[in-house]
C-alpha cells in the first residue's frame, strides 16, 4: 500500500503553513479559477483566519505568498488583471492647488502650531497626489501595503498645506537595519510588521522655515504610532527611511535619527537580487524603549 508524503511546511513572513494548508491554498486556486488575485487571497486569508492584529485581512501578504508558491509550482494563478500595481506611477492632478506660491520665509516660531493632518477625503487625496507627484524627487507612486498619508500644516501667518509625509510598509529586507537591530531571518518574518518606512517627506519648494523639517519629524514620531495602531492593529516600534546618496540627511540628524551603512542598490522587494539601483542612505528612529531588544523579541 502505498504512502502518503507531506509537503515540508512552508515559511513566510510571520507564519508558517502546513501541507494541509498548502493543499487547501491549492484547492481555492484550481476551484475558483475565475476569481481575481485579489479575491483569491481574500478567501485563503478567511478560510486560514490569517489576520493582523486589528482583524484586517493579511490580503497583501497573501498575495505575495500566491506568487511564491506559483514560482515554485505549487499553484497555478489567473493571469493579472489590468489593473495598477503597488509601486506604479499614477497620473497626477494639475491644479491651481499644486502651483508654486509666494516664498513663505519665518522662524518656526512664526508659523506654529505645525500639524499633521491625515489624508482621508477623497479631496485631500488628490491634493497630496498633486504635491507630491509635482513636487517630490521620487514623485507618487502607489504604496507598497499598509501606509498612512498627511498634509503638514501651519497656522500662522495664514493656516495652510507646507508639505506632505507618508508612512508605509517596510523594506523586506535591509541588511544594515537588519544588523542594527540583530535579527535572524526567521525573527525578521515575525517582527518586520513592527516597522514602519517613512517613504515620503516633502516641505514645498517656496516653503523656507529653518527647523521645520526636523519639527515635522518628531511629531511624526509621536502621532503615527499611535495612529497605525488604531489602523492597523500593530504599534511600531521602529521607523525607517532611505534618503539619497546626494544629501546628508540634514534633518533625520536634527531630529535624532540615526544613519546606519547605506543600501546594497536593490530594490525594496528585490529578493532575487536582481534589481540594481543607486545605495541609499539608511536612518533609523526607536519608537519605545529597548526597541532593538523587543524586535529581537528578547523583552
């Protein structure tokens, strides 16, 4: 009679699946061939309750797991549908909104309080598309998974928008951060939603307050923890950026963020190795106490 053999479980990022899941992963794929990916990992993450935190469905990762497996032929996906990828560039708005204005040049202490206000209309949307798709080096893109979006703000001589912040996923993997804190790869797939990438940090090109920059940071620091915990399910205990080899960073120094070794030049999913593109310079901000030691799961 002959034996059945089980599959080696698969890892990925904070689970590992086993064959039976794997065979019911397999099963959706073959039954619902006219679902979309999307809806495809939906399914997988409710049948496998594979949920974050705050219940939301694990549907990004999931996704990647798909594409893994497919790689690896364990499944067989749909073609993609047209449709715009994390990552792409979008058509950005051209308004009056996005205009240059008249140079606004104070003391921090002239335009105080500074605020972040988080993107949540559809108005406010398509603004911060407009700036940062005309105003930013990188322009706009399509975030990569979870992500918060603010307009900063400032109140005096008159209440208006000085720039744009965006908080998102993190880098897959980073060797110097993942050094810094001390990670394994296994401890990395545990602990990595507990990093969070600030992706976007514009102050508008007619704005010219000494210290703002550094100001918007510390109370990016303070307020985005707390409001990706609410989203999201998870409080970070790390925020990372990449900054140009061209710049210094100016104001991740001033607001006491520290530089690690620059990037290897790949992309940030670019697990094959494949993608070359130019280093960048990599800072880091602990959120909370012994942060290093609680991502190394160690407290």
């Amino acid at each position: 009679m002959a034996t059945t053999v089980e599959s080696p479980p698969v890892a990925f990022k904070d689970r590992t699946f086993s064959d039976s899941e794997l065979s019911l992963m397999r099963d959706v794929v073959a039954r619902h061939a006219g679902l979309s990916r999307q809806e495809l990992a939906n399914t997988i993450c409710e049948l496998l309750n594979w949920r974050r935190p705050g219940g939301g469905l694990k549907t990004w990762e999931c996704k990647e797991l798909l594409v893994a497996l497919e790689a690896r032929g364990v499944v067989a996906l749909p073609p993609m549908r047209a449709g715009r990828p994390r990552g792409a560039r979008t058509s950005v708005p051209c308004t009056q909104r996005g205009d240059a204005r008249p140079t606004l040049r104070a003391a921090l202490r002239d335009v105080e309080p500074v605020s972040l206000r988080m993107v949540a209309t559809e108005d406010e949307r398509l603004l911060w598309r407009e700036l940062v798709g005309r105003h930013h080096p990188l322009g706009h893109a399509v975030p990569f998974g979870a992500h918060l979006r603010y307009l900063i703000e400032v109140a005096r001589p008159t209440r208006q928008v000085v720039g744009c912040v965006q908080v998102s996923s993190p880098a897959w993997r980073m060797a110097p951060r993942d050094r810094w804190i001390g990670w394994t790869d296994a401890r990395r797939r545990e602990a990595l939603q507990q990093v969070a990438s600030n992706s976007r940090f514009l102050v508008l090109p007619w704005v010219e307050v000494p210290h703002l920059a550094s100001a918007v940071l510390g109370q990016l620091a303070r307020e985005a923890p707390r409001e990706w915990e609410a989203r999201y399910g998870v409080r970070p205990l790390l925020l990372e950026t990449l900054v140009d080899a061209s710049r210094d960073g100016t104001c991740y120094r001033a607001a006491n963020w520290i530089e690690l070794e620059k990037t290897q030049g790949r992309g940030r999913m670019d697990r094959d190795r494949t993608r070359e593109r130019e280093p960048k310079r990599i800072f880091v901000y602990p959120l909370a106490r012994h942060a290093r030691e609680r991502l190394r799961g160690e407290r």
